[in-house]
C-alpha cells in the first residue's frame, strides 16, 4: 500500500494539542492504524514592545527573517532600530541574535542575503554579555525599548538592574569628544548627539526610546539645523558651529555628573 499522507496545522484541544483527519481520509486513517507525525514548519512567533504596530508586510518579513534564522543555538532574535519605525524609510534592518553558540555575524548575514536579498546590520550576542548591557549600556538600553521578537520578552526585570559603571560611559562617550575638531559630515554629528543625549536620559533615570531622544535634541536646535543632521545635508559655517557647541557642552555637562556620583 502506497504512503498516505495528508498536511493539517495541529489545533490546540481541550486537554491536548490534536490534528484533524480530513473527513475525506476517514476512512483511510481508522482507529488501531499506525502513523508518523513529522513536523514539516514551525508557527512564526512574533512577540512585539509595547504599542508597537506593524505593517503586515513588515510583519510577514520579519516572520521570514526568523525562519531563515531559527535553530537550537539560537536562543532570541531582536528586531531592533528605524525598520519599525512607520516614520522612517530604512535602508536596511538591525537585527540581534543572542545565542551561547560560536555563531559569526557573517554566516548568518550571508543566510539571509541569500535566501531572502535583505540588506541587514546583524549583531552575535551571548546571553550573559547582553544582560550585563542591558545593565550597564544606555544605548543598549534605548535600542532593546521598541523591538519585534520571535519568543515572548519581558524587559522589564533586566531594565530595572540598572547599574552605573563610569569605565563604560566614559568609553561610550570617546567617538563623540573626538569629532568635535574634525570635518564630518552632518549625520555623525547626529549620531554623536543621540548618543550622548541617551547617556544623559540614563544617568538622571529619565530614559526614553529613541524617538523621546530626538525629540529631546530637536528642542535644542532649529527646526532647519535637527532636520539637516537627520538628513545628512551640508551645514554652513554657522549651523555647524551651532551643533559643536550643543555637542561640547552636553558632553561636559555628562562627564561632570559621571565623575561626581550625581547619577
């Protein structure tokens, strides 16, 4: 007798997860009859920060990028940065793997590349390395506030074990004190400014997403000059020399409270 076979998503019963037998099989699958249930795919989850609404043809991506991904020595994929945002037109997707496994970033780039043409910043974490970031790092802290994830996630406990440790903030604050005297271009100055803006909103305990930081540092320039910075357009003389003095002094008035203890 030929194999007999048939594909049913299984359903959750009262008591039990069950498969249906198609009525038209019911007499081909009788009771006493032996059979081999073989997992074909597994349900995409897709577990999101709160008030997070995406498109359904973000959603349907993100479920394919999980798939792509998925297996035994990965234990969480984030999706993190601009792509969830409705506002933004992003370039590419920031994605997190947190795994204990030696995975390389550009194995599972290329995963991805291949099998569904994105374009994606990807991320190896382990899991003790990333809860210690989730203690300590502002902009870790900041990226992991709006994320979509392939298994329930509850930030809250690990936020909540919030640690000053100035090594790490000093260091963090190194990129942004060395662009003060170069020459570049609008965005790195945007950058620098969001990530010191975001130290700032952890030392004082008032931390937001990124959106509250934009907004934050849009209240301290003019509507031309945020836009510019966003955008990555040409800053004459005066906007640029604007946007250093804003840069310079948040970063003193965020060294002076990590030297002096007032976090």
């Amino acid at each position: 007798m030929p194999p007999q076979t048939f594909t049913k998503a299984v359903s959750k019963g009262t008591r039990f997860n069950q498969i249906y037998i198609p009525s038209a099989m019911h007499n081909t699958f009788e009771v006493g009859d032996v059979v081999e249930v073989q997992l074909i795919r597994k349900r995409q989850q897709l577990s999101c920060s709160r008030n997070l609404v995406l498109s359904s043809f973000k959603e349907e991506l993100i479920k394919k990028i999980f798939a792509v991904l998925e297996t035994k020595d990965i234990s969480q994929i984030f999706i993190v940065g601009s792509y969830l945002r409705n506002d933004v037109v992003a370039r590419d997707i920031d994605i997190v793997v947190i795994t204990p496994a030696q995975l390389t970033a550009e194995k599972l780039t290329s995963s991805l590349e291949r099998e569904l043409g994105l374009h994606v910043h990807l991320l190896v974490m382990h899991p003790q390395k990333w809860h210690q970031l989730l203690r300590i790092c502002p902009l870790t802290r900041c990226m992991f506030r709006v994320y979509a994830t392939n298994r329930p996630f509850d930030p809250a406990p690990l936020m909540q074990e919030r640690s000053i440790d100035k090594n790490h903030l000093f260091f963090l604050l190194m990129m942004p004190e060395d662009i003060l005297e170069l020459g570049v271009e609008s965005r790195v100055f945007y950058d620098s400014l969001r990530r010191v803006f975001t130290i700032e909103a952890f030392l004082w305990d008032n931390e937001t997403g990124i959106q509250g930081i934009e907004e934050k540092i849009a209240g301290q320039l003019s509507p031309l000059v945020f836009t510019k910075l966003k955008t990555n357009q040409i800053l004459t003389f005066a906007e640029r020399n604007d946007t250093v003095s804003l840069l310079r002094k948040k970063i003193k008035q965020v060294k002076e409270a990590i030297s002096n203890g007032q976090a």
